[in-house]
C-alpha cells in the first residue's frame, strides 16, 4: 500500500499565507477599535447611570460620590448665639450677635460642597427676630463648627439660636493625602476671655490654601460662650502663620478654648 505524502510548501506560498493570517489580524484589529468606539462605552461616573463596580447610579465603588443610602446626613449637636458689639443709634441701641452651632459628620472620609444653612434667632419669647442664611464646605472631620458673625438684631435682644442645613449634603469621599495636615501651637486664652491667639504651622511639603480656623470658647460645664473665625489664605510649605481672635466685650467665666482648622477639598 502506498501513502501520499504531502507536498511541502514552497518559500513564496508560506509568504502568501503569512501575508493573508496578518491582514486578517489587522481587520479584527480595526473592527474591534470600530466596536469599542462606536457601539461600545466604557462606564464612567458621569453617565447618569448605574454601571462598572458602582452601587447607585453614578456613586459607590469607584465614584467619588457616596449614594445616599451608605451616606449618614449631619446631627446639630449644638447651636448658640452671643452678643459681640452694641452700638448707639438714633434712640436706641444697635444690638450685634454671633452666631454658631457643632455639626456631627460620621461619614469617615467623606466631605460635602456647597451646602446651605440658616440660623435663626430668637428672642425670650420665642419671637423670631432675624434668619441668616448662608452656604458651606462641611470638610471631612468629625466635629464641623460654623460660625456666622455680624448679624445685626437692630434694638432686639437675641437669647437663644436654632440651626438647620435647607438641602441635603451631597457626600464625597476625600482622599487622605488631598489635605495638608496643619498643627496648631502655642495656643494663649487672656483670663478675661478678650483674646485668643495660636500659630499655625504646615510642616509638610505640600502648600496649604484657604483654610478656616474657628476658635470657640467655653465655660467650666462645658457650654459655649464665643466664638469666632478667621481665613488664611495660604499657608505654604514648612511655615507658620499666627492667628488672633478677639472680643471687645470680654467672656466671664471661659476656661478653655477649642481650636478648629477647616481645610479646604
């Protein structure tokens, strides 16, 4: 019995083939490029829609933006309002107030943008007699004060404050490294409460920029008496910057202050 054996290819046939495997690999090539553009879209956390690792539309997994459900909405642990400056005005006296309140923020990580607020003030009656609306960065730390200072009640006398966010925070998460930590030093509170004063430092390399420091005073049981703010623009690496708070009118009975650094995200 007698068995063919299969002629071998010869140089330019091996080309020919070789030539036809390439091109057919470049036209799966192309038309898999043509696929990934045109019909094809990978997910991203802009496209108003559930898609990838995320766990609502457009937030969880990888997005910055926390979904609503995973998120906790901020507690007022306090607020309160304090008399600054009286002035004389026409028949009566002009009567200046501060107001300000302690915000609760469990979502470790996390910050809001541009969230609105307002106080509103009272007086003994329970009358209201001014609102202060405003809007706010709740950074990612877990005790926020915001302070709203000159608020002017005319010839009313304010006693107490109430506080409340008019929109709900939309949660982000921040990373770690995004915000310089800043120290505070040599903190010094005048006996009578007039002043307070405190330097800054930024020991990292990284500049620092647009940052509020709140200083709040309170009584031996632990209840606020003043408080006040103040911006520094910048604070460039491996430097320092003193800060002063003052009230013209004194604070009777403070024992210690409370020094909070809000960074910009």
């Amino acid at each position: 019995m007698r068995y063919n054996t299969p002629m071998a290819l010869s140089w330019g046939e091996r080309r020919k083939y070789t030539y036809v495997a390439v091109g057919i690999f470049i036209l799966l090539l192309l038309a898999w490029g043509a696929y990934a553009t045109f019909f094809s879209t990978q997910p991203t956390c802009f496209d108003a829609k559930q898609d990838g690792n995320e766990q609502g539309i457009d937030c969880g997994g990888s997005c910055s933006l926390i979904c609503p459900n995973q998120a906790t909405q901020p507690t007022v642990a306090w607020a309160r309002t304090f008399l600054t400056a009286t002035s004389s005005a026409g028949t009566g006296q002009i009567n200046t107030y501060t107001a300000a309140a302690y915000i609760q923020n469990t979502n470790v990580g996390a910050g809001a943008h541009n969230v609105a607020y307002s106080f509103e003030l009272f007086d003994a009656n329970n009358d209201l007699v001014v609102e202060k609306d405003g809007v706010t960065d709740l950074p990612p730390l877990a005790t926020i004060p915001i302070v709203e200072p000159n608020i002017s009640a005319g010839q009313r006398t304010v006693t107490h404050a109430l506080f409340a966010f008019s929109s709900l925070p939309s949660w982000v998460k921040v990373p770690q490294d995004a915000i310089p930590p800043v120290e505070v030093t040599n903190q010094a509170l005048s006996p009578d409460g007039s002043r307070l004063s405190l330097t800054l430092q930024n020991n990292t390399v990284k500049d620092a920029s647009n940052l509020t420091v709140v200083g709040v005073l309170f009584d031996a049981n632990g209840a606020a008496l003043a408080a006040s703010k103040s911006l520094v623009a910048s604070l460039p690496h491996k430097s320092s910057q003193d800060v002063v708070f003052t009230w013209p009118l004194g604070t009777p009975g403070v024992v210690r202050a409370e020094i909070t650094v809000l960074p910009s995200f």
